[in-house]
C-alpha cells in the first residue's frame, strides 16, 4: 500500500507563486512513477505533469514554462513548483504515484485558489 499526502495548497493572487509537496510512505519502489492531476469544478481531472523513475518529465501544454515537477527521492517526496499563476489555475491538485504495471494511488488533494 502507497500514502500520498499533499500539502501547500492555498489562494494567491494572479502571477504569484506556489509551490506544492506530496510526501509518499508504504511501499515504494524506484520504478514509479509520480505526478499531479488537477481538478476544477464541472471539468474533468486532468493530468498536470509527471515524472518518470528515470526522470522524464511531461507537462500540460496549459502549463509548460510555468510549472516545475521535481523529487527528493531520500524524503520520498514529490514537488511542483507554480510560477506565473493564473486564474485557470485554480483546481483541486492530487497527487499520483503509478506502478510500473499500471495500479495507480492518489492523495486526498489540496485546493490551490487563484484569484484575478
């Protein structure tokens, strides 16, 4: 079993900065992969950016330039820096941790509030 839980969420005003942690506990291994999907209200969850075990990254075309994902992989912990936020920002942001053979696991989510 996998534990994600993340932190940092909050309301900043457009162009601010954020940055988001998701600290992962239970059984994790060096072939996962890790990421953040978003949610806002009446949309569908949608993926963020990911990274890869070996350390390939992909972004939201929405987000590219702006949003950074890294790890420390000695405090399991996965980041995502937001640069440049912007009111189509805001969502609820999970946390993703994916097998190698597919089983996925989400954190509870943090709500990042952007306003104009």
């Amino acid at each position: 079993q996998v534990q994600l839980v993340e932190s940092g969420g909050g309301l900043v005003q457009a162009g601010e900065s954020l940055t988001l942690s998701c600290a992962a506990s239970g059984s994790i291994f060096s072939s996962d992969a890790v990421g953040w999907y978003r949610q806002a209200p009446g949309n569908e969850r949608e993926l963020v950016a990911r990274i890869t075990s070996v350390g390939n990254t992909n972004y939201a075309d929405s987000v590219k330039g702006r949003f950074t994902i890294s790890t420390d992989n000695a405090k399991n912990t996965v980041y995502l820096k937001m640069n440049s936020l912007k009111p189509e920002d805001t969502a609820v942001y999970y946390c993703t941790l994916v097998r190698i053979w597919g089983r996925t696991y989400w954190g509870q989510g943090t709500q990042v509030t952007v306003s104009s």
